[in-house]
C-alpha cells in the first residue's frame, strides 16, 4: 500500500493482450478480489488441480465478461511499492473520450502494448495519437507475447524500431518512453525478471511502474472550480457546490464567478459536512460567498479569484479528433459541448487544417469537411457565454465533449481561446 496515486491508461491494440496483462498484474500484486480466489481455489480443486494458478483468474476474468458481469479492465486497482494504481477507461471502451477529456478518468501515465507477432497495428497508432493528444505524460511499452516469438531478440528491437518511428511521428519525446519484452500470458518479465530474455537488462514491468514519475497535483495553478449545483440552505444561504479542479480556494477570497460575472468574498467552506478553512484539487465542497444570490450563478459558471477570473470565450481554436458521427461535419454545424459542467451549443465556424492522425502533421489547409477518424484544428464559437481555457495553460478546463444524437461524436482540447 502506498499514500501515492497514479491513474493509469492500458492501451494497444486489440487481441495484443490488455485484458490479460491486466489480469497478470492484479493477480502479480495480490489485488485479485478475495471472492474470485475464492472461487478459484474452490474450482481448482473440484478439478483436482489443486494450487491456484493465474490461467483460472483469466478463465474467470473470461467467463465474467461473457456473463457481462463486473469484470472490465477498466476501474481495477493494484498497489505497488511506490504507487495506489487506478486503471481508467481505455481507447476503445465506449466513452472513454469523453471520460477522459471531462477529467472523470484522467490518465496520468500509459502502458502500451504491442504484440511481438504482429507489431505496430492500426489501432497502436490511434492510441498513440490519443494518449498524446490528451496530454499522457510517460508511456511504458510492453511488447507482449514474448512467448510466440520464442524470445528472440531480434523481433523484440523490429517491434521497438517500430514503436520508436511511430512516436516520433506523433512528437511523443522517446526519452518518455521505456521498452520492455514481456509475456503477460506466462509472467516473463512483470514481477520477476525471465530467464527467457537473458539478453534484456533493464526495468521489469513493476519497477518501470515503480519509477513512473509522481503526478503533480495542479495547487500551482489559479483556483478553478467548475459549479455543478447551486442550493439555498437555511442558516447559510447560497451554496454553490463543485470539485476543485486546480489551485486553492481559502476562506476569506475574494472570488469571481464566470460567465454570470459576478462575485465576493468566500465567508465559509464546507466539506464531508465539516467547515474547512481551504480545499484543495480533488475536493468537492460547498461554499459561501457573501452578496450572491441563488439566481445569481449556475451549473457551468467557473469560480475562479477576482484578479485572475475564469476566462470567457468569444471563440476558441481546438483541436478534435471525430470518432463516430454518421455522415460528414461541415462549417456551420452546432452540436452540444460538454465543458467541464457546462453544455453549451457551440457552432464550428470554420475548419482550419485537417490533421494526419497517425503523424500529427497538416494534411490539408481549410477543408470542406471532416468524418470519423479524422483529427482538426477548428474555430468554435459558443452560443452562449462558456468558461474554457487554453489547455496548455490549465489543461484541466481546457478540454471538451462533442456531443449529438445521444452519443459523444468528437473530443478535442483548446489550442487558443479569443476572450470576450
Ligand atoms: P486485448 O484485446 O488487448 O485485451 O487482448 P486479450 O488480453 O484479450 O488477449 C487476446 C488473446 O491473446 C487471448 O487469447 C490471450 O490469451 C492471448 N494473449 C495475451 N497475452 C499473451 C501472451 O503474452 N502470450 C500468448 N501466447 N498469448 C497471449
């Protein structure tokens, strides 16, 4: 057990063995749920087996999923020495994006899986692009299947060589990635170093987990707390509720409320029902704010201090990957945004550059449209007033949701915002 947090994406494409390295490192850690050892030891020795084995933690991890049961790799926890895991949704799962890009699920690091038979495949070079577009800070490469390879060297480095031009094309900085030959299925290299890959003398997979660097919690940054609900309580007045997504709020703040643009000093701050003299990223807390009334803020206003306020966009530039919309999207179109708590129609004014997914480079300057798979840069302009940032200054309100027809059709982050 450890006081440290990590969120971890496990990304690759499919059948290269995310499930199964996932089940090998709950089962490597001793995080598999105490009912399905249990379970399995009953089982194993129904059998006449005896012994518990990692094949029947997979064999049930199987069977549950078939069942549609709980068992999802997604939302599964193992501790290391260093660090309390938390596996988030992967590429893939159905709103992942979204997920992500709403802070529900921010990943902080990624591992990448590839398989030694089959190398870098289409949906290795999707989860590339995303994982950098969405701000992955370090990517661990198992290159799994070790074992169908006979353990050969030299599929290892083609599949590394692979991986390494692919990275480079998306400008994800090599020195933020580590390599390492492993077999999820028969444990070479997860939480003992193999005899199978004696030509292999770096990390294994738990001490490249172990020295994943620590996420920096956002205290630095100015205070942005997205409101989520605003209450009357008697004895107290209005009380807007919300999570501290960065910076501090203290009592005795002057903060300012945007878009609603209004404003006053923080008289208390309340959290888990107790008064707290300040919260902190992560918190969720209910406030009071002296002068301001119920009718005066609303879900989707930012609270931020006065003299550095939550920015307000006139227009904004982002970047947006479309992932599945059914026909084509063309300047003019007005879908939903969903911003941290806010939902705002916002209409895409113009297409700017389409962008090269899998390179990251401009493959073509104004297009008349864009359809699924295809990443842009675009110009946005909301409907109605909506706090956003620049993701590159707090990535934490600078991402959104596209949303149309019931399902998230796109995800981007904001490159450049034009301030009301
Ligand atoms: P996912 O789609 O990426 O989650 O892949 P799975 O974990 O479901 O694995 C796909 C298939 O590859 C399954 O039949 C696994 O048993 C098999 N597999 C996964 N890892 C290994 C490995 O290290 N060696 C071998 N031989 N098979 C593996």
């Amino acid at each position: 057990m450890s006081d440290r947090h990590q969120n971890l994406a496990i990304i690759g494409h499919v059948d290269h063995g995310k499930s199964t390295l996932v089940g090998r490192l709950l089962y490597e850690t001793g995080s598999v749920p105490e009912h399905v050892i249990e379970q399995h030891k009953e089982e194993a020795e129904e059998k006449g087996k005896g012994g518990f084995e990692f094949a029947y933690v997979m064999d049930n991890l199987a069977e549950e999923r078939e069942r549609g049961v709980t068992i999802d790799i997604a939302h599964q926890e193992f501790s290391t020495d260093a660090y309390d895991f938390t596996i988030v949704d992967c590429p893939g799962h159905r709103d992942f994006v979204k997920n992500m890009i709403t802070g529900a699920s921010q990943a902080d690091n990624a591992v990448l899986v590839v398989a030694a038979d089959d190398g870098v495949a289409p949906q290795t070079r999707e989860h590339v692009f995303l994982a950098r577009t969405l701000g992955i800070g370090e990517l661990i490469v198992g290159v799994n299947k070790m074992d169908l390879v006979d353990y050969n060297e030299s599929d290892y480095e083609q599949v590394v060589s692979e991986v390494e031009d692919l990275l480079k094309q998306v400008r994800f900085g090599t020195e933020d990635a580590s390599f390492i030959p492993i077999s999820a299925f028969e444990g070479d290299n997860i939480a003992e170093r193999s005899d199978n890959t004696d030509w292999y003398d770096g990390d294994i997979l738990l001490e490249a987990l172990n020295d994943l660097p620590e996420p920096e919690p956002p205290t630095d940054a100015p205070l942005r707390l997205p409101i989520q609900d605003v209450y009357t309580i008697d004895g107290i007045g209005t009380v807007p509720v919300g999570r501290v997504e960065t910076g501090i709020l203290n009592v005795g703040d002057n903060v300012s409320f945007q878009p609603s643009d209004v404003g006053g000093e923080v008289k208390t701050v309340e959290m888990h029902h107790e008064e707290v003299p300040k919260a902190e990223p992560g918190d969720n807390v209910g406030f009071n704010v002296r002068g301001i009334g119920k009718d005066d803020i609303r879900r989707g206003d930012v609270c931020g201090p006065a003299d550095d306020p939550p920015t307000v966009a006139e227009t904004f530039q982002a970047q947006i990957v479309v992932m599945q919309h059914p026909s084509v999207i063309t300047a003019g179109y007005t879908p939903v945004f969903h911003a941290h708590t806010a939902q705002v129609a916002c209409t895409i004014e113009s297409i700017d550059q389409k962008i090269d997914p899998s390179s990251g480079e401009v493959a073509e300057e104004n297009p008349d449209f864009i359809q699924n798979g295809d990443a842009a840069v675009v110009t946005i302009r909301p409907q109605k007033p909506l706090s956003i940032e620049p993701s590159g200054e707090i990535p934490e309100l600078g991402s959104f949701a596209i949303r149309d027809m019931g399902q998230t059709i796109a995800a981007g982050k904001v490159l450049d915002v034009n301030e009301r």
